[in-house]
C-alpha cells in the first residue's frame, strides 16, 4: 500500500493544532470542506495512515504547525444538515450528501513553519500550497517535500 501525505489548512480559530491535540485522542473530524476538488481527495485518494502536513490559514502567521495523519475514512459532514452552521448547505440531502469530512490525528505539535519560511526555501518552490492563486483546502504534497519539511525543516 502506498502512502500518501497531504497538506491541510485549518482556520486556528476554528480547529488550531492544540484544540486537535486536546480533543479525546487527539483526533478531530475535519469539517466544513466545501471544495469539490478537495472533498474528492478525501473521498478517492486519502487513506487511513496517510501523512498530514497541519496548516494554520486565515490568520497572522499562516505555516506548518504540526504533524499529523488520517484516521478514519470518510464519512457525511454533518455540517452540510445544520441551518445554524456556516457550513449549512440547503442542497444537499441526507439520502445523497454532497459532502464529507474524515479524522485527523496529531501525531505532534511542531515549531511553525511560517509560509514565508516555506517561501523562501527553493527547494520548496514548487510545493501546490505556494502556487499563486491556490486557495485550496487540501493539497497533496510529494514524497521529496514531505521528506524535506518532516526530516530536515521540522526536525
């Protein structure tokens, strides 16, 4: 079975690397993913086991806050039914969801590695979560990346 691994942002303000470390065994659903593109790396290539880079967006320092894996495969997202979400989706029916969510487990927290930092460093040039324009949630990340951030930036 081949691994995978996969950078995913999080908002800190709604789920940062030590909510996910405080929740019951550090695993926390991740909710609220209304990219069709990303929901269809969940759905189809994601795996359990599969290595997540935890990325804080949306806020002041945005960068690599920890490591982490998939733990579970997935499943509807509740959120999509909920009209008191932000991520309430009126089209989207019980019998045929439109979205899903899977788990994510801290394996631990790390320094941050700033996106400036990632940046900077042009052996990380090409890395899908710098790309100009990229706003996606989900992004795969190549095995020479994750190696790079996990062994050597990271360590």
């Amino acid at each position: 079975m081949t691994t995978h691994h996969w950078l995913m942002k999080s908002e800190p303000d709604e789920c940062s690397i030590d909510d996910a470390i405080a929740a019951a065994g550090s695993t926390v659903p991740w909710t609220g993913v209304r990219s069709y593109q990303a929901r269809n790396f969940m759905r189809d290539a994601m795996k359990v086991g599969d290595g997540v880079l935890f990325y804080h967006s949306s806020c002041p320092e945005p960068g690599i806050a920890g490591i982490a894996r998939v733990a579970s495969q997935t499943r509807p997202d509740p959120t999509q039914f909920d009209p008191d979400s932000p991520y309430f989706d009126a089209a989207s029916k019980h019998d045929a969801p439109r979205w899903l969510l899977l788990d994510v487990q801290v394996v631990r927290k790390t320094r941050l590695l700033s996106l400036a930092q990632m940046r900077a460093d042009p052996r990380l040039e090409d890395l899908l979560v710098l790309r100009k324009g990229n706003r996606l949630s989900i992004t795969p990340v190549e095995e020479r990346h994750w190696r790079l951030i996990t062994e050597e930036l990271l360590a």
